[in-house]
C-alpha cells in the first residue's frame, strides 16, 4: 500500500509496499502461529487437523492445511485437488528444525520498501493489501499486529479482491507485487507474478526490479 510521502520519501520515489503472504503459510503449517478456539463448518469436509493436545492452541488455517482432506473434488475448477495444501503437516512437522520454525513464527507480515530504484529490494514479497470498503491504513494495522483471530485473512490469500490498485495507491507511484493466482501478468506498477501455480508442466517465473525483466526456469538445462 501507499502513504502521503514524507521529506525522506518524495512523490517521485516508487514505494513499495507488499505481505509475505508464503512465509506465514509455512508458519501455519508447522503450528507456530497462535489461534481462535472455534471450529469452522467446513472442518469435518476439509478434513482439519484435530491431534488431541496440539491442535487446541492452532490457527485454523494451519489445521485446515495440516490436514487430510475428505472431499478431493474441487467443483469450481471441476478437477480433483493437487498437491498438498491439506495433507502436507506430518511431512513438514518432521522436516522443519525447530530454528526454522522460530525463524517462521517471527517473520512479519507486511514488508515495506521506499528505496526500491536504489535496488534494495525484499524479493519475498508476495501480496498487495486492497480489499474492498477497507482501507489500505486499515489493513496495515490489522496485518502489523500479525492478527490471527480470523481463519483466513484475504489479504494474504484473496484473489479477485486483489486484482487491481487500489486508488489510494494510484496518487504516488507504488508499485504492487501479488503471487496466488496462478498468472503471469505486468500492466503498469501492477505485477502478478505466479506463472507457475503450482502446476508442473508450468515455468517458474521471476520479475527483476526495477528493469521488469521476466526470468523463466523450465527445469531444461541448456546444453
């Protein structure tokens, strides 16, 4: 997101502002991040993790994606699940040390960066923060706090509501950098950077700031 800019940080200065929205998906998988009591109707078909002593003191999005979905037919894409967003916890529990998941649990949500053309960059970013009837200042201060008291905040994993610049953001230049939708897509500030998705016949793709350069890996050495 974007605010007014300071002395230290002129209307001419790109800002970047973006959420580490996989670092926290991590955190959630290896149970190190706090939660609400309450269960979700969606727990028995999802299939959300439930070990006796441990899933109390979890995030729900963390037991949702710790565990062991029943209903493997996705019917908006009218394809079955791929990968392992619900079944991932036992492999990750045991392969993460305990300084990697200190080192999750402590990570913030929402990163900053003014000095972007001075190529000092936080490639981790993932999210811009616009959701509607909410303001950007709002979600900042909802995402500082590193709020864990709703199972899924849209601002790390929306779609659609996260599309497009917020007009806050469009007075300054910002640039708004998004993964999670699976697409490939540069108009403007605007990057979508997830050419991937997931998908293994897709290439991974890069952006390198500020040239926009596009860096694809096919997994294809040359030779």
């Amino acid at each position: 997101t974007q605010t007014k800019p300071t002395s230290s940080s002129p209307a001419t200065t790109p800002r970047l502002r973006g959420l580490r929205q996989r670092p926290p998906a991590a955190a959630r998988r290896v149970g190190v991040l706090g939660d609400v009591a309450g269960v979700r109707a969606s727990e028995e078909r999802e299939g959300w993790f439930k070990e006796e002593g441990v899933y109390e003191d979890m995030h729900l999005q963390g037991r949702r994606w710790a565990g062991t979905i029943r209903v493997r037919f996705n019917a908006v894409k009218g394809t079955e699940y791929k990968g392992s967003i619900y079944d991932a916890g036992t492999t990750f529990e045991s392969a993460v040390p305990d300084e990697h998941k200190k080192f999750l649990a402590d990570l913030v949500w929402v990163h900053e960066e003014v000095r972007l053309f001075n190529l000092f960059v936080d490639l981790m970013i993932r999210k811009d923060i616009k959701i509607e009837r909410e303001s950007c200042e709002e979600q900042l201060k909802f995402l500082k706090a590193r709020d864990t008291r709703v199972p899924k905040v849209e601002a790390l994993s929306g779609r659609k509501s996260v599309w497009d610049i917020p007009e806050e953001l469009t007075e300054y230049p910002t640039i708004v950098v998004s993964g999670h939708h699976a697409k490939l897509h540069i108009e403007g500030l605007r990057l979508i950077i997830d050419e991937g998705g997931g998908f293994e016949n897709n290439a991974v793709a890069a952006v390198v700031l500020p040239s926009m350069k596009i860096v694809r890996d096919t997994d294809i050495l040359a030779k």
